[in-house]
C-alpha cells in the first residue's frame, strides 16, 4: 500500500520526520555501543607495525613493534649474545622510543671511556642508538670473567655504570656469583661496563722481632692448642655458602584505566640470583599500604613471575610497588571512564553521526524545494 500525500510541501514534511527519527535512532544506537565497549575505534582500523633489527654479538634478531599512538613491543623479549656475556630482557607493552632508528647494535666495547675515580672497568658494552628510551625498564646481565678482576677485588663489590660522556653513573646491581653475572635496570642506552671498586694497596710487612735469648737446653716447651673451629647447629664452618639474593623487575599493571570494582592484574618477575636456593615473602604495596602478599622459594639462578589482582571502589590515582619496583592506576566512575588511545569517544561518534544525517537531510530539501520551483 503506497501512502497519498495530497501536495509535495506534506511529502518534505514527512520526510524530515522521518529522518530526525532516523538521527534520534543512530545517536541511541551510538550511546548503546560506548556503553557497552563495542564502539568502533581508529585503533581496530588503523596499525601500523615497525620491524627492528637488532644486532648482537654474533648474531642477529628482529623485534616487532606495533602503535596507533606510541611504538610498543608487545610480547616479552629477551636478546642475547652467542657467547651469553650480555643479555636483555623487554617486559611486555614496552614503549620503545629509538630516536627515529630502525636498529639496534650492541658491541663489544674494547676502550671504555677511563677516568680518576678510584674505579676499575671490567668490561663494558656499547648500546645504541644511543639515547634511546624505554619503559618499563630493560634488564641488563653481563657476565664477568673472575680472572679479569683485580687483585684483591671482591666480586660482592662488582655493579653496572654507564657512561654520561663525562663520567661513570653507578645503577642498582645485583651480582650473581654462580652464574657470575651482574644484573641492573635501564631505561636508555649508551654505554654500560661491569666495574668495581680499585683495591688499596697492601700495607707493608712489619719488620721482623729482633731473636731472643736462645733457649735454655734444660727447659720444656709448653705444649701448642690449636683452637677448634667453630661450627653451626648443623655441623657447618661458619664460612657458610652465601644466602639466597632475590632480583625483582618487569613489573606492570594491566589495565592502567579501570572502573570501580574491575579486576587489575599487577605482576613482577622475581629472579634469585644468589648461590643458594631461598624464600621470602613478597609484599604488594597500594599507596604505601601492604595490599597483598605471596611467598616464593627459588632455587639458585630460577626465575618467577609473580602475579596479585586487586579490585578498587574509590576513584582515584593508585600507587603500585613491590621490592622498589613501581608502578600506578587509576579509577575512574562509568560516567567519566576516557577512551583509550586512538578511540571515538562518545561525543565525537554522535556529532559525526548527526552531522553526516542533517547534511543529507539539507541536500535532500533543497532537492525537493527546486522541484517544487520548477512545478
């Protein structure tokens, strides 16, 4: 059945009916999938993928970065020479800024920058590009040769520095005597050497007693005691085998935006890097306070990924730390959750959406009206 409209001013006018209900319909249909997570975002249309060449010692890999916003490695990947002296490892959803570079190169160094600090440089690696950022950190591990240290040196005393241009910045490192590896935190790349600090010299030998009266023939020695060594409870000298050292880094939290009272994953690698195996109890920090806790026993040179999840009300900025590992949150209330990067927001769909309608509704009546002229 067609409807009769008795004049062409009563078809334009249902016409225009019809579309502002068709505007009314799109912006509802719009709201209804902001809210329910499936609007379309720029993100899902648009990636653009970067491939990295990076070139170790005696070998060569890729890295795979991705971004709508920023170039994010998104998978852990761990680099490492042929002959295991240097190792990286990227956590997951690193952001990866190589200055515009394409490539990574990491060298030998054979003539580390020397100054007069009272330090010796063991070995030491070239990075570039230099001044490269990522974040999180980078774990860094270098192997040490015990024969290249110097006399006197102890290998507890070993830590990472890297090279300013001016002068040797010492990180946090943690050593591991059995693998002989010292680990460290980077965010950049420049130079980075395993150094120590320069043994003092030996004092000098006392003189030697001027000899004593020589010894009646009549007179007997008194007998020597050697005293025992002392041992523990279980039967050990007390130069026991070092204690258990734990490593923590990678740490990340997933998602970094939430709503009240949704999940947020927080996860950390722990890593013993001691001679023996140990246990302790790892305590996760909201805002200063202990949120969670979790007991691990690694043995020596094992590795694991420890993870929590919390759940907030309040919104807020959450502050997150675990073994001086730190990262952050936030709540947001439901009428104040932002889209992430690269998304259509809700106001932005429902402009284009009610722009795009009442641009063919205008062309549509100039239409109708120049027809009607022309009648």
């Amino acid at each position: 059945m067609r409807y009769q409209y008795s004049s062409r001013s009563q078809l334009t006018v249902c016409f225009l009916k019809r579309a502002f209900l068709l505007t009314i319909l799109c912006l509802c249909t719009a709201l209804a999938l902001h809210l329910s997570g499936a609007a379309p975002t720029c993100a899902d249309n648009y990636s653009e993928s970067l491939t990295v060449t990076v070139s170790m010692p005696g070998n060569t890999d890729n890295m795979t970065l991705t971004t709508p916003v920023h170039w994010v490695l998104a998978s852990e990947k761990e680099l490492e020479s042929v002959d295991g002296k240097i190792r990286l490892r990227f956590s997951p959803n690193t952001e990866v800024d190589l200055k515009g570079q394409k490539a990574i190169t990491v060298a030998a160094e054979p003539d580390p920058p020397s100054v007069s600090d009272n330090c010796t440089t063991v070995c030491a690696y070239n990075l570039t590009p230099n001044g490269a950022t990522f974040s999180p950190a980078v774990l860094i591990s270098l192997n040490y040769d015990v024969y290249s240290l110097p006399a006197g040196a102890s290998e507890s005393s070993l830590f990472i520095a890297w090279w300013t241009g001016a002068s040797w910045q010492k990180t946090a490192s943690s050593v591991n005597p059995l693998g002989k590896t010292v680990s460290a935190q980077i965010t950049h790349f420049s130079i980075f050497a395993v150094r120590c600090p320069t043994p003092a010299a030996p004092a000098p030998a006392p003189p030697s007693p001027a000899p004593g009266p020589a010894p009646s023939p009549w007179s007997i020695p008194s007998p020597s005691v050697t005293p025992a060594a002392t041992t523990n409870t279980a039967g050990q000298s007390d130069k026991s085998k070092s204690a258990a050292s734990f490593i923590f880094s990678d740490l990340s939290v997933s998602p970094t935006v939430a709503g009240p009272g949704e999940p947020v994953e927080i996860t950390v690698r722990a890593v013993n890097g001691g001679s023996s195996e140990g246990s302790r109890s790892v305590a996760l920090l909201i805002n200063g306070k202990n949120a969670a806790q979790s007991d691990i026993a690694l043995p020596a040179g094992k590795s694991q990924v420890l993870s929590f999840t919390v759940r907030e009300s309040d919104p807020g900025d959450y502050a997150v730390k675990i073994e001086g590992q730190s990262g952050s949150f936030k709540i947001h209330t439901l009428a104040t959750m932002p889209s992430p990067p690269g998304e259509l927001s809700l106001p932005v769909i429902a402009v284009i959406a009610a722009g795009g309608l009442m641009a063919i509704i205008v062309a549509l009546t100039l239409i109708f009206k120049k027809k009607q002229r022309r009648a």
